[in-house]
C-alpha cells in the first residue's frame, strides 16, 4: 500500500510560525508533524509515500533527505510553482499512486491520530467503493453528509448555511483517505481545486464514496496555535 502526505499548505493558522517555516515542520514533544505521520504510516506497513511540497518546500526536502526519510522511501511531488490545493496536489502525484495495485491511503500533515488504518482498508475492499473517509461526529464548521447507506451525498458550511449536494447525515472529515487509484481516471478537473468538490461531483455521477466513523479514537487538527498544547499532552 502506498500513502500521500499533503504538505503543500501555507498554514496560515499557525503563525507566526509558518512566516519561516512550513507547517509540516512543527514539532509536537520534539518531532515534526511530517516525522510523526510517516512513522504513523509505518506502523500500517505503508513504506513508499509521496509528500507534496510548496511553502518553504526546500526545508521539507531538507528534512527528509537528513533524516533518511525517516525509514520509508519518499518522493517529492513539487508544487512550488503554485499549490495546487488537495484534489490537484493528488492529481499532479499521479504518476506515483495511478499504478497502484490497491488503494493507496491520502493524509493531512497536521492530523495526528490513532485510527487504525488497517480497518478503514479492509471496509473499503468490501464496499468496492471509490474512496472510503474517516470521520467523526465532533463539532466542526463544515460537515460532509452522507445518505443511509454511508455514502456521501452532500457538504455543509455550518457558519454560511452553504450546502452542495443533497442532505444527509453531518460527519465531521478527518482528513484521511483510502482511495482507489481509479480515482484518476475520473478526475477531469485542472490546476486548482479541492479533494471534497472532486467528491462530490463525483457522488452526483454515481460514484461510491463512504466514510468509516472513529468517534472513539484519537483524532486531531494540529492546525491551530490552541492545538499545540493539545497534542503534546495527546501524543507523546
């Protein structure tokens, strides 16, 4: 199984920090977002991962070759010309994930977590469903919604009252996928633009798109100064 660290983001929420650095970067009890995720993904036996690069990307690239990758083989997918946001920032790694002879798991740099990788896999391979969310039902400010079979039907901004899509149930997006290398062949989208807006386009044509639910794992979004504290004491 092969994995995508999305570590193009500017992280705006996390500045100062982010005015020098990239947020991929941030160490939590003294290792970075990026070192903790790849271990992560270790644990699950997903060894070849490709991280996409674009604020301050050279540290990034820095990073991983001082350290060896970490112990997994790495690749770059290099977006400092433009970031390309998570659905094209997937698209432009192609070249890495499309050959896949299984899914492959798409992850957020700054989501630590506990879920267990394994499990949302094999739901995924049961479900034969294009790509498979992890979810919760925490408290958030835009919610994906899903029908009642667990597929993915709809999107909400809870603070406008935007919504795409039909209504369903609210989950809570962790920030993690398992995704079958099919996508790409449905993805007619360029440049710019957002995993969730690929969904749900991809949901009104037909296309299966399910979620696992972790409510009772540990889950969260490194993505705020608030959040720092939080992790240290979380995640040792």
């Amino acid at each position: 199984m092969k994995g995508m660290i999305l570590a193009a983001g500017l992280g705006t929420r996390l500045k100062p920090y982010t005015e020098s650095h990239p947020k991929a970067l941030l160490p939590i009890n003294g290792k970075t977002l990026l070192q903790r995720n790849i271990k992560y993904l270790q644990s699950f036996n997903v060894k070849d991962v490709v991280v996409n690069v674009h604020h301050f990307a050279s540290q990034i690239k820095d990073a991983i070759q001082q350290n060896n990758g970490w112990g997994s083989n790495i690749t770059i997918s290099d977006e400092t010309d433009m970031v390309l946001e998570t659905g094209g920032g997937l698209k432009k790694a192609a070249f890495f994930l499309e050959d896949s002879s299984e899914a492959f798991v798409l992850m957020n740099a700054d989501i630590l977590t506990d879920l267990n990788i394994d499990e949302v896999k094999n739901l995924h391979h049961q479900t034969n469903v294009l790509a498979t969310l992890a979810v919760t039902n925490r408290s958030t400010s835009r919610y994906l919604l899903f029908d009642e079979h667990d597929n993915l039907c709809g999107w909400k901004n809870e603070i406008t009252g935007e919504q795409k899509g039909k209504p369903g149930n609210k989950k809570a997006f962790s920030g993690i996928h398992i995704i079958s290398p099919k996508i790409f062949q449905h993805i007619k989208e360029e440049g710019k633009f957002s995993m969730i807006d690929l969904y749900l386009r991809l949901a009104a044509e037909g296309f299966k798109i399910n979620c696992n639910d972790h409510s009772n794992g540990k889950l969260l979004d490194v993505g705020k100064p608030e959040s720092i504290l939080i992790a240290e004491k979380i995640f040792p």
